[in-house]
C-alpha cells in the first residue's frame, strides 16, 4: 500500500520544500518516504511540481503515476496535473483557481493558501508551510510532532515563530468535517 502525492505551482511558492518537510515529517512518524521534484530553466516562475510517495513498506518504484492527492497553487499547474489523478483522488487547490472540467468538486478542496500567507501571517512566501498545515489536518497525516519536525529541520534560524504562525493558520483551514472527509488510506 502507497500514498501517491503531487505538489504543483511556479518556482518560488515552495511546492518542492512543502513535500520535501511532508516526506521528513513520514518519516519522523515512523513511515517510508521519497521525494523527487521537477521545474523548468526559468526555476522562478516557471511551472514546478514535486512528488512524494508514502508506504509502511520499502518503496520500490519512486515514481508518481496516478497521485491520490494533488496540490496546486497556479492554474496552469491544476490545469496540467489534474488530468492524471487517481480516481478518488483528493485535490487541494487555492480558492484563487478555477476547477478543470474532471475534477470532481466533492473531492476538491479550495482554500485561501496565498491570501493566509498574505493577509494572516503578513508573509506570501509562507504559502508552502500553509499549505503543509492544511494538507497534513485534512487527510490526517502526521502528528503534531512529527510535521513540526519536518518543518523545523528546513526553516532558516529565527524564522521559527513566523513559520509556526503559518503552519498553524493552514491548519485552521481544515475544519472538523473537511478533517474528517479526506482522510488518507491506512498504510
């Protein structure tokens, strides 16, 4: 059993750090974890994805085929990924973005990642660790401990209190029942 996850926006909003500090938090958690991430030669503002698989078991093929869950932060990245999800696949994209014909609604969460980091934790490039935040409350993923862990080991010194302030806004996202209603499969 794995857990096939995509991370997508343009180069700079921190796609690739978000499932790299979610790969870090698996396996403080006791998981096995891979990340890979991919860009263009524009790094910054060109397309940019990152993938991470999860599994109890040893991970033989690294690649991600039909992710099960899908975050976008652009919609030229939502527009792209969301053609190749699993089909119960969970998408989180920021409320900003319009959902792609196929994508179904019941299964889509849209959220104000970038306008939190903005507007809540005064910071836009914090969107990742919003995200991070949202993600990890709304399909159950780690424990508190584990996910601050994973953040914590890839944060600049003295940015711990904005980053807390930023993982906790994401959290606050995910109420009870959206917490309850993607939870992802037991590995």
């Amino acid at each position: 059993m794995r857990y096939e996850m995509r991370f997508s926006g343009s180069g700079g909003q921190g796609v690739i750090l978000a499932s790299v500090i979610l790969a870090e938090a698996a396996v403080a958690d006791g998981l096995n974890a891979v990340q890979s991430q991919a860009y263009g030669p524009e790094a910054r503002g060109g397309l940019c994805r990152a993938e991470t698989v999860l599994s109890r078991e040893q991970i033989w093929y690294t690649k991600v085929d039909r992710p099960q869950f899908l975050l976008a932060l652009t919609q030229a990245s939502l527009d792209k990924y969301a053609q190749s999800l699993a089909e119960d696949a969970v998408v989180m994209a920021d409320d900003t973005l319009a959902l792609p014909a196929g994508v179904d609604p019941a299964r889509a969460l849209r959220l104000p990642i970038l306008a939190t980091a903005r507007d809540k934790v005064g910071k836009i490039m914090t969107a990742n660790i919003v995200a991070v935040g949202a993600i990890n409350r709304a399909l159950g993923l780690f424990g508190e401990e584990a996910l601050r862990e994973g953040v914590r080991r890839h944060i600049p010194a003295g940015t711990e209190e904005l980053n807390w302030k930023a993982l906790e806004a994401g959290t606050a996202l995910i109420g009870d029942e959206a917490a309850g209603r993607f939870r992802r499969p037991a590995l």
